[in-house]
C-alpha cells in the first residue's frame, strides 16, 4: 500500500492574507493551515478575474479546534 501525500492550505494561502481584523487570530490560523491538507483543486476564473468557481476536498489527520482566548472553550 503507497501512501498519499497531499500539500497544506499554507501553500495556498498565508495569514498575511486574511484581513487584519483577524489579525488577534493569526497563530491559530497558521496553525489550521499547516495542519489541514487538500486535495482535488478545481478552480475555473473568467478572463478578468472577477469571478470565480473554486472546489477543494480538504484532509486532516486529526480534530480541528480552535481555541477561544484562554477561556478554556473551543471550537471543533
């Protein structure tokens, strides 16, 4: 059996990127993207890059959560 390897969002995309609202975020965001993996990107943009369709089957090996403050709270 071969196994698969699939890139992390990160190659996709940075948390520079987000905007800066959500900047307090950043470590937990740098975090979710070097851990969730994808695979199957399709994307189709028109000529001006206006629109766009994009399709993306995204792999993780083990349970999102996000931490929220020091509450002690989580999103899964």
């Amino acid at each position: 059996m071969s196994e698969s390897f699939y890139p992390n969002l990160s190659t996709l995309v940075s948390a520079d990127s987000f905007p800066e609202q959500l900047q307090f975020l950043e470590n937990g965001i740098q975090n979710a993207l070097d851990k969730i993996y994808y695979k199957n990107l399709q994307y189709v943009k028109s000529a001006d890059g206006s629109k766009g369709y994009y399709n993306i089957t995204l792999v993780t090996n083990e349970a999102l959560k996000l931490d929220i403050f020091d509450t002690g709270l989580s999103i899964v």
